[in-house]
C-alpha cells in the first residue's frame, strides 16, 4: 500500500531495462521501497538494472524474463512479477516502447512490430494488471504515454500512433477503475535524453529520465492522473492540438 506521501515498498516494472524506469526505480530506492521486481527481454541489461537497484538500497530485486512480441504471454508474465513480488504490488511502471525508423516507415514487419510492441503486449499486460490490482484492492498503474501520441507527427506517425492509442487505453482504463481502489496514471514527457533517443537531434524541451523520474514520484505523492514532463508542455500542447495541420508539420522537433 502507498504510504500518506504516495511512497510504494513493492514496485513491479514492465520494461525494467529502461533508461526511465531505471530512474524511476533509483528516484524511489532511498525511500521505502523493499522490492522492485524488473521484467525485460535481455538478460543481460536486466542483471545490470538489478545491481543497481540493489545498489541504490533496494533489498529485494528479483528479474522476468519477457518478449512483447509474445502477446499471449502478457498475462502469465504479470503474473509471474506478482509472484516475484510476493503477491501484492503497490505501484506497476510500464515503459516498454520501441521507436519506429522513417526509412521502415513502410515495411509492415516493422509497423507490426513497434505497434505490438508499443501498444498490443502493453495493452493486454495492463489488462492483467488491472485484474490483479482490483482483486488485491488496491494499487497504481503508472503508464508511460508520451505527447508523441498527443498529436501525432509525420517524423515518427507509427510510434506516436502507438502512443495515442495506449494513452487513450489507459486513461479509459483509469476511468474504468474509479471507485475500485486502483488508479491509473498517465505519464506524457516529450523529448528524453536516453537510449531510445540517442544519435537524433533533440526536439524543444527536450529532458532528462531522472527529470522525467521526479515527475513520477511527485505524482505517485499527488496523484495526478496525468504527469506532462516538462510540465510546460501540458499549455504548449493545449495550443498544438488547435494548430492547422500546414503549421503543425512545419513546426521542428
Ligand atoms: N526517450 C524519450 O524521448 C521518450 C519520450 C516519451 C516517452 N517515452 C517512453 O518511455 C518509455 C521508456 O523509454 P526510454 O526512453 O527509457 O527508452 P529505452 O531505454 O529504450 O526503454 C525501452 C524499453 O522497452 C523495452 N523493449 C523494447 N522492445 C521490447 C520487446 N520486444 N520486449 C520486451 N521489452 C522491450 C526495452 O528493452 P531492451 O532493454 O531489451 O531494449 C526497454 O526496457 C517507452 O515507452 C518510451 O516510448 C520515451
């Protein structure tokens, strides 16, 4: 259970090699976190993850191992985490994505991929998690959206349409759960200095993951349903959706 200042002791995190989540987990080491179980396809990177979070003072790090290409494994893969934690979980970070290249813009393997990556395995993990979070009666679910899929752009249309269809599931999610003792919230940080994004040129307030992390805990203390990083992009994309489309593709980032 989330404590009064939105601090969890157990976390599990979908995509634990993630150069966010990996923030997110060190931004809320020193507090009172006791177990961070990390999921994520290599193996690795998932080790690494885990000396770190172990290093930052959390006790107990188990690892999962999962492909989202497997769609049909998202639930037996949340399930396993829950396991790994213990059986109750506070708080759940899903920050699995992977961005789509222009030059595959037209290869539908690739479209196939980053949209089951991006959004089908988290659409269906999220699933599972909600039915585990409602039957323990408590919980966050912690979604890591991006304004990628806020408006969508021409540079990157397969990720960002992604992301605004996994943002649009889990802020109906969020709405499905009212009352219930779970809540979902929404993260929307716009450029992120991290693997992801190495080698390309960085877009207008453009951050960092452990900026992207103080986010995430403050909203775990506030409970904001959904965390804009940097919180200026909230008004800027207040005027960007209005924009006529002649405009908004000549804008840079
Ligand atoms: N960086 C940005 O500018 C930015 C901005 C807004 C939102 N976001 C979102 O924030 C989240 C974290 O991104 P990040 O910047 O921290 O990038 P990242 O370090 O590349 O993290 C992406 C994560 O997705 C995992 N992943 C990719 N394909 C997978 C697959 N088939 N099976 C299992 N896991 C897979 C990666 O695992 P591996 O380690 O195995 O590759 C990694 O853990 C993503 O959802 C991203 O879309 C990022």
């Amino acid at each position: 259970m989330l404590d009064a200042f939105g601090q969890p002791q157990s976390l599990v995190v979908l995509g634990g090699t993630s150069d966010i989540a990996r923030a997110v987990v060190h931004a809320l080491a020193p507090k009172r976190l006791a177990t961070v179980v990390l999921a994520g396809r290599n193996e690795e990177r998932l080790a690494e993850a885990a000396a770190g979070a172990k290093a930052a003072g959390v006790d107990h790090v188990p690892t999962v191992a999962f492909d989202a290409g497997q769609v049909d494994r998202a639930a037996a893969v949340v399930d396993e985490c829950f396991a790994a934690a213990g059986g109750d979980v506070d708080v759940v970070v899903l920050a699995v994505g992977v961005l789509s290249r222009r030059e595959l813009e037209l290869d539908p393997e690739r479209t196939a991929e980053v949209v089951t990556t991006g959004f089908a395995w988290p659409a269906a993990a999220l699933t599972a998690v909600a039915a585990r979070m409602k039957a323990q009666g408590h919980g966050r679910i912690v979604v890591l959206s991006s304004v990628a899929g806020v408006r969508v752009r021409r540079a990157n249309f397969v990720y960002g349409a992604t992301k605004a269809g996994l943002d649009g599931f889990a802020v109906g999610l969020g709405e499905a759960l009212r009352g219930t003792g779970v809540a979902v919230q929404v993260v929307r940080p716009g450029f992120v200095r991290t693997r992801m994004t190495a080698g390309m040129s960085e877009a207008p307030m453009a951050t960092t993951a452990e900026a992207v992390a103080e986010a995430v805990v403050a909203g775990l203390a506030s409970g904001a349903p959904v965390i804009w990083v940097p919180g200026t992009l909230r008004w800027a994309f207040a005027v960007f959706r209005l924009l006529p489309p002649s405009v908004w593709r000549r804008l840079p980032g």
